[in-house]
C-alpha cells in the first residue's frame, strides 16, 4: 500500500478537473507535507508515552533502545513524506533534483540506521559506567574504547554502503585505498603513531581517567582527564592542561601513584649523643606506639631501629606504611605519627639533635690566654693606675693593651 501510494494520488491528481494542474500538484504536495507533520507528532508522542512506560521497569536497556531511536522515527517519518511529496512533484516536473529522489531516499536510510546505532553505543556506555544502573560498573576508559571502536566500524560500513548506493564499486574503493594507504602511512606516520600508541593505551590499560599519573622519563604529573586516539589531557596540579601525545607513552615509563596499595612513610630522627643511654627504650617505645597506630598497615614492613652514630647525632630509622593511599589524608596520618615521635623522645628527657661542632683548643693555648688575663688584671690594680681592672675580658690583643697603657701611666 506504502508503495502504490505515489500512484493513487497521481491517478487523483488527474481526475480531479475543477482546479489546473499545477495547483492540484502544489495542493496535494502541501497535503502530503502537512500529513507528514502530523504523522511525526504523532509517532513522537508514542514512542515517548512507550519510553515512559518502560521505564518503570528494571530493564535499562529497553529504554536505551527507545531513546536511541526516537529522533530517528520521527526522521524516518520526514524522509518517507518528503520522499512521496517529491515523487509527486517529479511526475509533473522536469526539474533535474527529482531525478535523484531514489538515491537520497536510500541514503537516508542509511543515514538513518547509522544514527540510531550511535545513539544506542552512547547510551550503553552511559549504563555500562553508571555505578546507579550497575552493581558492578566496568572501568569507563575500556568502555569508552570499545565505544569508540564500535562507532568507527558503524561508520565506516555506512560510508562503504553509501558509496554501493552511489553506484561506486566497492571493490574498487578497497582497492584504492590499500594503494593509498601506503601513501598515507609514510605522510601521517606521526598521526598514525598516536593512533597505535592510543590502541595501545586502552589495550593494556596502563591508567585510566581520573587516575594520577606521573614519568620519572618526563615533566609529566597529573590527574588523567580524557584519553583520545590522539592526545591524552592530563590536568596537571597547578591547573594547567597537558596535552601529551599518545606516542610518547609507548617510549617513557610512567608510574600511577593511585594503584598503590599503601603509602609510605620513610624517616631519619636523630638525638643528641647525651641521650644514649635512653635509645633502647626510646625505639621500643616508637615500634609499640606504631603497631598500635589504627592508620598503620601492620600487614606491611614496620621497622624502627637505631641506624648509625651520625656526626652530631644517633639516627633512628623509621620505616612503615599507612593504609590511606589518599594524598591529603597520608600527610595528616605521617604528622600524628611525628608528632607522637617527638612526644616519645621528650618523655625520656632526650631532645631531636641538630648539628653541632665542638671547638677544642691546645691546652697551652688556653694557658698562655690565662696567664695574660692574670698579668693584665695585676697592672691594672697596681697604686697610680688610670684605669680600673677590666672585668670579664678575654681578648688577648686587648688586655695586653690595656697592661701597656696602665704600665705607662
């Protein structure tokens, strides 16, 4: 009936004598348009009043079908209207664009199709991600991969058909573009480069978005924000986009600090050698006061021992890990656990050493520094001196001048 459609209003057209025929023409064109209008509101409004009843239920991707498709439908409504609006238009025209009524009617199938299927890859990453629709929701940079994937070869296959419908051999295409290809490797080897290095990004999953990520390689440290084909946004911590290549991952290292299972806590405290003889129990106390910290992970390496006899003081190690792997959260624990440190060492009457020198002079420099001080404070004290004895002078130059100025009065 769809088909025989065009046929019954052009034989309408024709038996209809009261108005000329280029006005029936525009008539029945108009009438068509218009009933096409009509049939899109109303097929839009059923497929929504269907959407909203399916969402009720616990299936997700019913709705995501329904919503891919919606626009579509009401499109697929326009194109076959505006299709049998033309084919009328084109019996009573000469006019070259109805010619081709055919073929864009095919390729908006095609058009069509491929829109409905891009819109329901997007849809299932948005559920196969959403930790609301999911108990167990998968990693949202291989969903987003394989998504990315999946469009490409949805379009590349309506290219391919579209091309069929233009009447272009798809064998000859290939063909094309193998010899092509080759041609293109060597222009865009650094394009292609980034590709694979992309490919390769989301095949061994090396970090994902959100992740914190930085190459000991490299001026790279980060939040990963977006991994393209191309580039890779990586947000580093003063705010700044970094935009780095997808190739360069495959020649640097990269750590991903937000895969540790713990975070380490590393020191050297040092006290003073006059506290000695409290460093045995100063460390036992430390190693008790960490294996009862509730922030440590006492499943991991805890040591706490005298280290070394260092130049102004005795080291002690301290080496463990917390559970938090979080930044902000790892420096609160690693302050209480100093803090806690420091309150240990001054319960023991031992103080945190910092570096000292001790200056030891020849003892008989220190007595020929004596002796002048005596010589001098005995000049100065003898009947007729000018000047009264200097109290508390040690400078030699000095005193020895004050003597030859007292001697001389």
């Amino acid at each position: 009936m769809i088909e025989e459609t065009p046929s019954i209003v052009t034989n309408w057209i024709q038996d209809w004598n009261l108005l000329s025929e280029s006005w029936r023409v525009g008539i029945v064109v108009f009438a068509l348009v218009s009933g096409t209008a009509v049939v899109a509101f109303i097929a839009s409004f059923v497929v929504g009043v269907i959407e909203r009843h399916f969402k009720k239920s616990d299936n997700f991707w019913d709705d995501a079908l329904l919503h891919a498709g919606r626009k579509p439908v009401v499109a697929f409504v326009w194109l076959q209207g505006v299709y049998w609006a033309a084919e009328v238009a084109h019996r009573y025209s000469d006019a070259e664009i109805f010619s081709v009524n055919d073929t864009l009617l095919q390729i908006g199938f095609v058009w069509l199709l491929v829109w409905t299927l891009l819109r329901f890859i997007k849809q299932g990453e948005e559920i196969l991600t959403s930790p609301l629709k999911m108990k167990k929701p998968m990693d949202y940079t291989t969903v987003n991969a394989v998504s990315k994937l999946s469009r490409a070869v949805v379009i590349i296959t309506a290219v391919l058909i579209a091309l069929q419908s233009l009447g272009y051999s798809i064998s000859g295409v290939l063909a094309f573009g193998g010899v092509g290809g080759i041609a293109v490797g060597f222009a865009a080897k650094d394009l292609l480069a980034n590709f694979f290095g992309g490919f390769i990004i989301h095949l061994d999953r090396p970090f994902k978005v959100g992740d914190w990520v930085r190459s000991p390689d490299r001026n790279i440290e980060g939040t990963v924000e977006h991994i393209g084909w191309r580039l890779t946004t990586v947000r580093t911590f003063d705010k700044r986009p970094l935009y780095v290549p997808n190739a360069v991952f495959t020649t640097i290292s990269v750590e991903n600090p937000s895969r540790m299972f713990n975070r380490r806590i590393s020191e050297t405290i040092g006290i003073r050698y006059a506290d000695v003889s409290g460093m045995a129990q100063i460390v036992a106390e430390i190693r008790n006061m960490l294996e009862q910290h509730e922030d440590i992970d006492h499943d991991q390496t805890l040591i706490v021992n005298f280290l070394a006899f260092n130049a102004s003081s005795l080291d002690i190690m301290v080496y463990t890990f917390t559970k938090t792997i979080e930044w902000v959260r790892f420096h609160e624990v690693k302050q209480d656990v100093l803090l806690k440190i420091s309150d240990i060492i001054e319960g023991h009457g031992a103080e945190v050493a910092f570096p000292t020198r001790t200056l030891h002079l020849p003892d008989g420099v220190r007595l020929a520094n004596d002796q002048a001080l005596r010589d001098s404070e005995t000049s100065s004290a003898e009947p007729g001196s000018s000047r009264a004895p200097v109290a508390g002078s040690k400078g030699s130059s000095e005193t020895q001048g004050d003597s030859a100025e007292a001697t001389g009065n």
